[in-house]
C-alpha cells in the first residue's frame, strides 16, 4: 500500500490482451496507482509523449512478434532523459514459451554485447497479484535503500 499523503505514481501497461489484465488494473486502481493501458507500441510512445508514466507494464510480444524488445532498447536511447529513465517491467508468460535471450548479439554504440535488457525487472504471467504488487512498489523505493545490486529482479509467485 502507498504512503498517505503522496502523489499517485502513472503506470501504462502495453499488452496487446488488455481486457485480461482488468483484475490488474483493478488492482493497482485500489493501491493508488493511475493505470493507462495500449494494445501496441505505436500507441504506447503517444501516451509516452502526450503524459509521460512513472512505470511501463510491458509484454515483449506483441502483434509483431518481438517489437516489446525493440520499444525498450528505443525508449533507453530516447533523447528526452525522463523517458529514457522510465522504469520498465516486463510481465510476460514467455518463459513458458521460448528460451529467453534479453540482449543483443552485437554492439550497437550504446550497449555492449550480451548486455541484459535494460528493464527493472520481470513478473511470469499468470500473474500472482502479491507479486505484482511488490514488484511495482520496488520500482518507486528510492534506490539507495534498496541497495546497488536490486536493479533487476524476478516476481514469481512464492510455492
């Protein structure tokens, strides 16, 4: 739950099966979060650019396969600094579906190779609401009581 007394935290989630994620956004509409939600990536840089979100909910595999990847490596080479700064957290069954390789094969001028996705973290789908939760509120934890090694995290369920 979110401390009284501060601002509400924007989050944009960018899943092309919106209307499953309703108990989510049901979710984290009773824990004082603003919750936009898009179906694609076209959609996801207008709301980006029109009212930039504190936190993107983000399915790498969209309509065009992989164009979930290729929205963060953009948005972290993004000129304006706040959206390249945005925190992002992938929340995705494709652990289930593929071996996953979060990084690039080559160097690009930015990011070395093999360096891992630039994203706060990852939460499989189904997703367990407690762990939801937590993730998101991780991400709004100043980083330094969070420590220097907490940058990327998995949320699963706990069994």
């Amino acid at each position: 739950m979110r401390r009284a007394g501060t601002e509400p935290k924007k989050i944009l989630i960018v899943d092309p099966d919106c209307t499953a994620l309703d108990p989510l956004v049901r979710l984290l509409d009773a824990n004082n979060y603003i919750v936009a939600m898009t179906e694609t990536v076209e959609d996801a840089w207008r709301s980006l650019s029109a009212d930039p979100p504190d936190l993107v909910l983000l399915e790498p595999m969209l309509p065009s396969g992989t164009e979930g990847f290729h929205f963060v490596w953009e948005l972290r080479d993004h000129p304006d600094e706040k959206l390249r700064r945005t925190p992002v957290l992938i929340v995705s069954r494709i652990h289930q579906t593929m071996a996953l390789n979060l990084f690039p094969d080559f160097h690009d001028g930015h990011y070395q190779a093999h360096e891992y996705l630039p994203v706060q973290g990852f939460i499989d789908k189904p997703v367990d609401h407690n762990s939801l939760l937590r993730a998101v509120n991780s991400v709004f934890v100043p980083f330094q009581i969070r420590g220097p090694h907490a940058r990327r995290t998995s949320f699963s369920a706990q069994r």
